[in-house]
C-alpha cells in the first residue's frame, strides 16, 4: 500500500526494489498486475511492510522458529521483500532470528491460532511432560516451546469446567465440534482414556502431579501462581493458588497446540528518528522503517502489553517529523 500526492493510496502494489539517485532512496519499484511501476518520493520512503512472517524460505533462512503456516500476519503478505530491497542499497539488518512468538492452538486448516490467558488445564510435550509455567505471558510461554523439537506440536489437556471450551483466550478458538472431528482436539471421559487416544502413556502421571500441586497449591515445578501476573486471567479461586485448577470435571481435552507469532521483528537498524543505517552507522538519505520492517527497538523482548503497535506507531511518527523538518 502507498500514499501518493493529496493522499491517494495505492493496494495491489508490491513493492520489491528501492530507486537511488547517487547515494538517496528516491522511490520504489512495486509490481502490479498491470507489470512493474515505478513510484518517484518527493521526500523519502518510509518501510512499514511488517516482517517476513508469511515467506517459509525467508523464516529458514534466518532461523526464525514456527512456521509461515501458523503466523497471525496477514495472509498472503508480509514476505520481506522490502527488507530485502534496504539491504540491497546498503542497509543494516539486525536481530534476523527474532519474532514475537505466541503458543498456536492449531486449528483444522492447519493454521495455529493466537492464545494467551490459560485459566485451568497444563500443556505437555509429545512425551507427555510440561516444561513451563503455562501462564506466563505467550511470548515467553512461546519462546519456551521453542527450545526443543518434541515441544511442537504440544498437548494441552483440560477439564469440562468450561463445557467443553477451551479455558484460555484463542483468537479464534473455531468449533469445538470441528476440532473434535479433524483431531485437533480429542475427548475422552477418563484421562487413562486420553492418553490412550492421543498415544502418550505418561500424561497420567504428569496430570497426577499437576492434581498434587493444585491440592497443595504450589507448582513445584515451574511456581505457576508466583508471579501475580499467572492469575491475571483466571476467574476461578480455589483458595489455595488461584492459577492451579486440578483437572477434575470429565470428560477431559486435549488440544493440539504449535508454535505461532504475530510477526517477525527483525529487519532494518535504524537511529532514533527511523533512519536507515548502513553497516558503519552513517544514515541512508531518504529511507526509513518502522515496525516490524525494523530490527526492534525491544531486541528479543516484549516488555509489556502494545509493544509491537506501540512501537510501530512511535517510529513511523519520528519518521513523518524527520521527514517533515
Ligand atoms: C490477533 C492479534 C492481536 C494483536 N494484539 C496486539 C496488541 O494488543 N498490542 C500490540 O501492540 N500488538 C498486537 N498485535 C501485533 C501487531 O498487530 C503487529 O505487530 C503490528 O500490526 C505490526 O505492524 P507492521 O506495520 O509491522 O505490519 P502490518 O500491520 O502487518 O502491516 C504491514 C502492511 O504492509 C503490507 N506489505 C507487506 N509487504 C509489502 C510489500 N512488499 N509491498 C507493499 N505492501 C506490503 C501488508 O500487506 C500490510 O498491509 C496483535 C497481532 C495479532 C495478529
């Protein structure tokens, strides 16, 4: 998408190489269905393309976990040509490995939807163990899924206290229905049952554990309801650890869960007012990015809750006063 003169805005533009007049950026060449335009800027070129999110060769090229199959970017876009293009006349890349990671509940199309907000219920490996505190904020609950290959997919089991929904925030959860049917979810009225039907034996002892901790409440393992931030979504007080339910109410659930993200964030390395640098830190006249078309002002962190938008908002706004000045 581009804004041209008086604000016309330019869709089905693709934008894959940056014009340069000596050593400034002083336009874009976008295919179209038409062929290949050229569109001169007056000022500069802000990048605001997201990351590479939507492009598989791109993600194993970096070493970016997941897949372009589970990400939350738009669909059919968000492939990092424009990164590439800033590279191409000389721009700095950084943090190239780097996403905002989210644990994924897949869905039937094989798509791995955004969850955060685990209320009941425990998350295990294909061997049937947990390896974090379920309700740690998804990037780092992410982050955690990918540190071993049996990891993703993960179970996660729950109970019916919820009637059969998934007891966390999945956007979106689709049909339970659906998901019974594809086995993307599967149900079974013991939890022996369970684990029989998805081929782990040894949930039974880690869904023992996990029922010692809520009666205890202390998550021996990964102090699950510590932090005060692991009851931030939990409606429910057992009065002991309100972040550990046992699983209990049958019939019992698992859902199949991958590893997704809402983006990328590594990419170009600008300076304070989002200028393109080159390698050696001088600024590239006329180009700017921001978002996740940068590498992120937040390294291999998400501090806090609008740290992607709000980042993205602030440097795009440094990038118009630059441009502006
Ligand atoms: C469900 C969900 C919930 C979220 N909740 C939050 C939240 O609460 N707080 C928060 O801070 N963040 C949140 N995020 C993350 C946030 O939405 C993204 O990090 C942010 O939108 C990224 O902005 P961006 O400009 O980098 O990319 P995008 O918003 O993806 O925009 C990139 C645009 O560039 C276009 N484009 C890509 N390549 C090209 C090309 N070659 N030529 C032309 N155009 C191109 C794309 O079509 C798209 O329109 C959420 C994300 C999701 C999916």
């Amino acid at each position: 998408m581009f804004v041209r003169d008086g604000g016309t805005v330019l869709t089905g533009h693709t934008m894959t190489e940056l014009v340069t007049d000596g050593d400034r950026v002083t336009g874009i060449v976008a295919q179209t269905a038409d062929g290949p335009v050229t569109i001169t800027a007056r000022k500069g070129v802000i990048l605001a393309s997201g990351g590479y999110e939507g492009d598989q060769a791109r993600r194993t090229a970096r070493g970016v976990p997941g897949s372009a199959d589970w990400t939350m970017a738009p669909v059919g876009t968000n492939k990092g040509e424009p990164v590439d293009a800033a590279a191409a006349v000389g721009a700095a890349t950084a943090l190239l490995d780097e996403g905002w990671y989210c644990p994924g509940l897949a869905q039937p199309d094989g798509w791995g939807t955004f969850t955060l907000g685990f209320r009941s219920g425990l998350m295990v490996d294909q061997t049937g163990k947990r390896y974090a505190n379920e309700n740690l904020p998804y990037d780092r609950f992410g982050r955690e899924m990918a540190k071993a290959p049996e990891r993703i997919p993960s179970w996660y089991l729950f109970d019916n206290s919820e009637g059969g929904q998934l007891p966390a925030i999945a956007i979106p959860q689709g049909d339970a229905a659906a998901h019974l049917a594809a086995g993307t979810w599967v149900q079974a009225d013991t939890v022996e049952e369970l684990a029989e039907k998805i081929g782990i034996p040894a949930i039974v002892e880690t869904v023992d554990r996990f029922n010692g901790f809520a009666e205890s409440g202390v998550d021996e393992d990964f102090g699950r309801g510590v932090d005060e931030f692991d009851t931030h979504f939990v409606y429910t007080d057992n009065g002991k650890n309100k972040a550990l339910s046992p699983l209990a109410n049958g019939p019992f659930f698992a859902a199949k869960f991958v590893l997704s993200d809402l983006g990328t964030k590594g990419g170009v390395v600008t300076d304070a007012a989002s200028r393109a640098l080159r390698e050696d830190g001088s600024v590239i006249p006329g180009l700017y990015a921001t978002s996740n078309a940068t590498a992120s002002v937040f390294g291999a962190y998400y501090p806090a809750p609008g740290a992607p938008l709000g980042s993205a908002m602030v440097f795009g706004s440094l990038a118009v006063r630059d441009l502006l000045a």
